[in-house]
C-alpha cells in the first residue's frame, strides 16, 4: 500500500484546487468576500487568472461564458512550460466558484485588510485569519483580482497556492511583473494534499483498500492515518489506524528528483499528468505516479517475477 515511513516513500507535491467556504447555500446578500461575495459576481468574458501550484506547475482559468449569474470558465495547467488543452467546466452560480482556499466555518475567523506588494503592484486585501490550534493561517482576496479575487494563503508562516497573474480581455499580458514565489529560499515545503487537515485519498492495492487522512499539519509536519477501507473509503469492521508523521525534509529527501515528467496515467480516480520517480532496494524495485496535488496515483512494486499495484481510487480535499 502507500508506504508509511520515509524509507518506504512519499508522494510528489503540489497543488490542488480547494472548494472556498464561500459557497454558500445561496446568494451572497452582502458584496464583502467574507459574505461570500467573490469577484465572480463581476466577471466578464476574457477575465483571466493564473495561479502557481509548485515551482514547475501553474494553473489558469479564464471566464468564458457569462450569462446572468452562471459563469462558465476553462481551466488549463502548465508543467515545466508546456501548457495543456484548456477543459471547459460547467456553468455554475457565481457564488459558489472554487477557489484555491478553505475558509473554516466552526472556527473564529478574524478579518483585517492590509496592503501589499506582489509583482510590482499594491494589492489591497481583505484577510481572513484563524488559528488552528498551534497554526495560524491567512487567506488574502483582493478585490482587483479577477476570477474570484483569491491572492495567497499563508500557513504557518509559509505561502501556499500563490498569485502568478491575472488580466482580462484587454490586458492579456496580464497586470503583474514577475511574480515572485513569497517563500523563495524557505526550502522545501509540502504539496497541498498534505498541508492541511482533513484531506482524504483511497488507494486499491489487489482486492484490499486503504484510506489516507490528513489529520494534523503544525506548518512543518503532517501527521496522518492509513485505514483499511471498503471501495467508498468507509473504515473496516475493528481495522486499525496506522498514525504517521511526514517533515519537509523527510519529503525532499525521499523524492529529490522525478526520472521523467509529464506521464499521462489513467485509474479509478481520473486521468492525471504525474511525475515519475524509481527507487532501487535489493532486489526490489518501486515506480511512483504522483500527481501536482501531491497524490501517490499509481505505484508499482517489482519483487522478482511479482508485481504489485496500487492505484488511486478517489481523493477529496476538504
């Protein structure tokens, strides 16, 4: 199954989109982002943002339709330079777009503005911030920015899922000048699947499943569980959890460099772009898909003239 120290492996990084707390069960009555208003609610056809997933990921999406409050956007990712095929979503609310942060709702939640500098231009933002025991977090909007208005967000004192650019049908250079990473020279961190709680992921390996969780993230580790499962994820009859504890460090060191990029590979859960790493131990030789959300995909273990398969049969990030 996925391996659960270091010397077994780790998974790949990066970044995800997370559903925005901001989905609310109706239309926002208010226009403040901690109403739930976005800046979707004014969105234009050619509206553009483009956010950096890792240091070699980026993702965009532009409004293509808009139609009273149904925005229509396509998304497309970029590795290593080589962009995709943009994917056409379905016309949804304007209010209940994904964005790239999670605003809790059973914690307190403080909000402030402040201004800053990002790519050569003052942002004005509105700032969510709340504790999560010993972490503390801040989600920056921006008002200016299309596509929602999501800027950054800011764990532990580390960025997560950053502001790249953004434009519209009259600005397609985009407005901002070289963007930088906020945490450049921090060193490693983890992808987004493992630096908040409550994300989960389930793995096939022959007839058995395992259910991976998120429970604990302090800005510098992730602790989380393996669960023997059913298909759907939900736990074993008396199975028993396994609690592990990931570093950055431990991440980097157990995968410092993907042998090849960009591998389409197809499972239950969807067809992913991942990065490919091998690993050599005695006679045992280890392959790992992982995706930009820093998802274990596939994985398969050559053991003399066995081979072992694991594959993803769903993720949700909370």
């Amino acid at each position: 199954m996925v391996r659960k120290a270091i010397s077994l492996g780790v998974a790949l990084a990066a970044l995800a989109l997370l559903a925005v707390n901001a989905q609310a069960a109706g239309k926002p009555t208010g226009t403040e982002f901690k109403d739930g208003w976005n800046t979707y609610a004014t969105a234009k056809v050619g509206d553009w943002v483009e956010y950096q997933i890792t240091d070699t990921v980026s993702r965009r999406i532009e409004v293509k339709v808009v139609k009273d409050d149904k925005i229509t956007v396509a998304e497309s990712v970029t590795s290593d330079g080589k962009a995709g095929e943009p994917k056409e979503k379905k016309p949804a609310d304007w209010w209940s777009m994904k964005m790239q942060a999670n605003i809790p709702t059973n914690m307190n939640v403080d909000w402030s503005t402040k201004e800053i500098t990002h790519g050569g231009v003052t942002l004005k933002c509105d700032v969510a911030s709340w504790m999560n025991g010993a972490l503390s977090n801040e989600v920056y909007f921006c008002k200016d920015v299309r596509c929602g208005g999501y800027v950054k967000m800011v764990m532990g004192g580390k960025t997560g899922v950053w502001l790249k650019n953004y434009g519209d049908a009259t600005k397609k250079e985009g407005y901002l000048k070289s963007a930088e990473n906020p945490d450049a020279g921090k060193g490693p961190t983890l992808p987004p699947f493992y630096n908040s709680a409550g994300n989960t992921a389930v793995f096939k390996t022959g007839e058995n499943y395992m259910r991976r969780q998120t429970d604990d993230f302090d800005g510098k580790a992730v602790t989380f569980t393996d669960t023997p499962c059913d298909k759907d994820g939900k736990p074993l009859p008396d199975a028993k959890a396994v609690s592990t504890t990931w570093s950055d460090a431990d991440w980097a060191k157990a995968y410092p460099k993907p042998s090849a990029k960009d591998q389409k590979v197809k499972v239950a859960a969807g067809e992913y772009s991942c990065a490919l790493y091998e690993s050599t131990e005695g006679a045992r030789t280890t392959k790992d898909w992982l995706s930009a959300e820093g998802v274990l995909v596939k994985r398969e273990v050559k053991e003399g003239d066995k081979i072992t398969v694991t594959e993803l049969v769903s993720v949700r990030f909370k």
